[in-house]
C-alpha cells in the first residue's frame, strides 16, 4: 500500500527541482515552437524542465495540448487548487490547451509568454516583451480574459 507520506515528499522533490530548473530560464525570449537554449515556447519550456529532471526523454516532445491529455489521462489537473509543481493549462473554446504554465507556489506561476505563432525570432521576441516570466497567476488570468 503507498505511504501518502512517503508519495508527498517524492512529489514535492520532484517539483522543487523542476521549478529550480525552469527558473534558470526566465529572461529567455519566447519564439513559437522554440525549444532550445536560445529561446523557447510555452510547451517548450515545460519539455525542458521535464527533459532537465530526467522525467522524459530527448526524443518526447509535447504541446501545450498533448501535456494536457497526457496528464489529464493522469488525473493530474486540478485547476481550482494550484499548487507549487502544477501545471496550468488555459484551453480554447473546444477544449484543447493552448498554454501551459507551471506553479512555482499557491500564487506564482512560470511561463514563456508574450508571444505567439507570428514570434518567431528573438527580435520579435524583444519587439513583444515575450520571455520566459514569473508572474502572479490572478494578473495573468485577469489579462487573458480582458482579450
């Protein structure tokens, strides 16, 4: 039988270095469908952090959607009680995930944002202000729903 204990502290292990991995790349400029060290996107980021904590392989590659069924199908997503390790998923009229971020705690979230699919240089990057950022998840929520 698990331990819940035991479970919660390997959890928590795992999402301390995931976040410590991804926040050594904030300030990276955000391109679509970037993935590497020069700039990335959203899924990218997420890929890298999994990728940097030896949770997925090189050859795994995921969008912001595959992320979602992958851990939906994981009964992972809880989007009324975000917690520090959680991914966020924000999803379009039809259902599919078309961001993702993760919780560094309750409040603060890390993310490549800013962008979009007509990002893609770093000079357009820097012409949006679209990096990897923290920002508190009530502010991002409140700006997507003003668009």
């Amino acid at each position: 039988m698990p331990n819940p204990l035991t479970d919660l502290l390997k959890r928590n292990n795992i999402a301390n270095e995931f976040i410590a991995y991804v926040e050594k790349w904030i300030g990276t400029p955000y391109t679509w469908a970037g993935d590497d060290f020069s700039s990335l996107d959203c899924s990218g980021l997420m890929m890298e952090g999994f990728k940097g904590i030896g949770e997925f392989d090189d050859t795994e590659d995921y969008s912001a959607n595959g992320l979602y069924k992958l851990f939906k199908a994981r009964k992972c997503v809880e989007p009324e009680k975000p917690y520090m390790g959680c991914l966020v998923f924000w999803l379009n009229k039809k259902g599919n995930a078309v961001h993702v971020a993760v919780m560094k705690d309750n409040h603060l979230l890390i993310h490549a944002a800013g962008g979009g699919q007509l990002t893609e240089t770093i000079e357009d990057a820097r012409r949006n202000n679209a990096y990897v950022k923290q920002r508190s998840l009530e502010k991002v929520v409140a700006c997507r729903k003003r668009r």
